[in-house]
C-alpha cells in the first residue's frame, strides 16, 4: 500500500475514533489486507499528519493511549460553547485526595487520611474509581489488607499526559506549600513532584472536558 493512502486511512481513523489510537490499534486496521503497509509507514504517516496541524485549531498528540486530535487549548474556550451544560466542579478535598494518590502511590486511605489530617469521604474514592482516574492496585500486607491506590491510564489521557514524568515539578508551581498546608509538601528539589494543581481561583478542580476534534 502506498503512503498516501495509508495516511489518508489513519487520517481518517484518528477522526472517527472516540478513543486515542495506537501504532499497533491502527496496524489491525490493515490486518485483512493482502497489502499491508509497514509499522514505519503508519507512524510516517502520524509525523506527516502532525505537521499538517500546524497553525491549525486542532492538534494530533500523544498520550498515554495512543494518539488522538484535540482542540488546541488557545481556542477551546470558544469550542466548549458548542455544548451549553456546565462542566462538574470537584471540591477541594477531592483535588488532595487525587494529588496523593497520583504523586504517592500506591497509597492506602489511612495513608491519605494521616497526611490530610481529616478522613477521607466514601464519595470521593467512589467518584475517582468511577471517573477511572484511580484503582486498585492491590493490597497492603498488614492488618485488615486495606486496598493499595494508583493512577490510570485515563487519568493520563483525560490530563493530556503520556506519562506519570510528564507531571509539573515542585519549582514550577508557585505557593503550593501556602495553598495547600496541609498537603506538608517537601520543599521543592528539581524532580521532584508536587500534588497535580488544576485548581480554580474558587478552589475547584474543574472538568475541562478535554474537546476532540
């Protein structure tokens, strides 16, 4: 198969998909076809595409899934008015809950809970584990085996990440300490991690419904 019909065929998979794609999800595309095209041609095709959305309002990227087009942040203001329901807002402890998670797991409730000074609402995991930002990931070996949480995978693609590396350091956010006190954060060494900072001037972590297409 010649290169520019493979990248027409991925072109137009990455725009029908309503997940990010991989190289090896797009290879199956071509798996019934007596001429398939080489793994190197597909990902030409993806670097091809890429350059195509420069200076563009959409933009092909990576993350942890695969690949997937996406609105470029300076217009998705605009482009969220499309859809006229409010995005959910997070309470505040929701957001720790998370950041601890993220940037110390795996992690147990109690662990959670001893650093935040307050208990951990029933509610809050309820909504991580059904958002799929969190899950199990196994059991400490102690008394009554509480359950061990970590980050997923759509944690990554709803954040826009490809990995956990690609988290902001403590020296790129200004005050976490002050805002959060009760995070009692290290002072910031380069690499290392603070709790992720999505936060609203009102203190919310906001869904900003990350647009495609």
């Amino acid at each position: 198969m010649n290169d520019v019909k493979v990248k027409r065929v991925v072109e137009a998979a990455l725009m029908a998909a309503d997940v990010a794609l991989s190289v090896d999800r797009l290879m199956l595309l071509f798996e019934p076809d007596a001429e398939k095209p080489s793994r190197l041609q597909v990902k030409n095709a993806i670097t091809a595409l890429q350059e195509e959305c420069e200076g563009k309002g959409v933009e092909l990227r990576r993350i942890a899934s695969g690949w997937r087009y996406q609105t470029r942040p300076d217009v998705q203001p605009w482009v969220a008015r499309l859809w006229q329901e409010k995005p959910p807002r997070y309470s505040r402890a929701l957001l720790e809950t998370l950041s601890l998670i993220v940037y110390r797991q795996p992690i147990t409730r109690g662990e959670i809970e001893e650093v935040r000074g307050v208990s951990v609402s029933s509610s809050i995991i309820k909504t991580l584990l059904e958002r799929e930002w969190v899950r199990v990931v196994g059991h400490k070996e102690v008394p009554g085996r509480p359950a061990l949480y970590g980050s997923t995978r759509q944690f990554l693609d709803y954040f826009n990440l490809k990995s956990l590396d690609e988290l902001p350091t403590l020296a790129e956010l200004k005050d976490l300490d002050l805002s959060h006190p009760e995070l009692d954060l290290p002072n910031p060494q380069e690499g290392e991690k603070p709790p992720l900072q999505i936060v609203a001037e009102s203190g919310e972590l906001v869904d900003t419904g990350k647009t495609r297409h």
